[in-house]
C-alpha cells in the first residue's frame, strides 16, 4: 500500500498503482490467504496451461447481480470458483463458498439441465474488478446423454469482444 502511495505520489495518473491500490483498499489494507475455516487459501492456477479454447466446451461470461465491491477485490485472476445450480438460477462462489455473482438466466438455464443430466463443468476467474467479474467455464466431462450437444453455442468473433 505504501509503495502504490509514493507511486501515484510521482505519477497521479499511474491506473496500475489506482487499481491495486483501491483493491488493496477494499480489503482492508491485507490480502487474505486462509479462508472463513482458518484453512490455507488454494493458490491461483496458470490460466494458459489450463484454459484452452475449444467451441462447445468452453464460455467466457461476465457475471450478474455482483457481490459487494470489498468481496470481489479479494478475487483475483486464475482463481477456481464453483458453480451452484440452484432450482431456477445459477451461483458462483469462491473456493470457501462466498457469493461472487450468477450467470445470466439463458445461460444458467442451459447448463442447469446439463448438470442435472451429468455434465461435469470447472470455472476460473477470468477478469476481476470490483464493478465487474468475468469467469471461463470449461466442460470436463460430458455424459453419455448429450453426446452430440454441445454444451455452449459458439459464435465468431466472441472471444474477441467479450468482456
């Protein structure tokens, strides 16, 4: 914190030492690393080792009906989190099981019935701020039910412009 303050002190217009600044902020001046249960927090995954793009299997969404400001600056890029099919809806939350945001219904939708029919799905943060959180979702496994359906529908230029 004090070195993002001399920084912005010798360039005011420095947007890398605002950002972690107000993240750091946020969060009340420390970064937590164990979770509500005292248990180490789970390390930051190598998005590109991970994350390969693969039409039907993969799906960059930006999430819906956010968190509050302080709970999405302690989420960072690389970060697991899980998706909770609820009856109508679709949550996603941290590793230790805070809220972080839900999926739009036409998508939450979808992926409610593949899940109740066996499809297996892992998600990682993709994009963090404290206004907006962005995920990928990538299919791990497809159950023999829905064989020939792709799990997201693919449309060009989409991982160029998404947010």
């Amino acid at each position: 914190q004090k070195n993002y303050k001399k920084a912005l002190g010798l360039d005011p217009y420095n947007i890398i030492a605002k950002r972690n600044l107000e993240k750091i902020t946020k969060v009340n001046g420390s970064v937590q690393t164990r979770d509500n249960n005292g248990h180490t927090a789970k390390p930051a995954v190598n998005l590109s080792t991970l994350f390969l793009f693969e039409p039907g299997k993969t799906k960059i969404i930006s999430l819906l009906n956010l968190a509050p400001p302080q709970t999405l600056a302690a989420v960072s890029c690389g970060d697991e989190v899980s998706l909770n099919p609820k009856k109508h809806s679709v949550t996603v939350a941290s590793f230790d099981g805070t809220y972080l945001g839900a999926l739009p219904d036409d998508l939450a939708h979808k992926l409610i019935s593949y899940i109740d029919g066996g499809n297996k799905y892992e998600a990682y943060v993709r994009c963090a701020t404290t206004k907006m959180l962005s995920i990928f979702i990538k299919e791990v496994y497809k159950s023999e039910k829905f064989t020939n359906q792709p799990s997201f529908s693919y449309s060009q230029g989409q991982y160029l412009y998404d947010s």
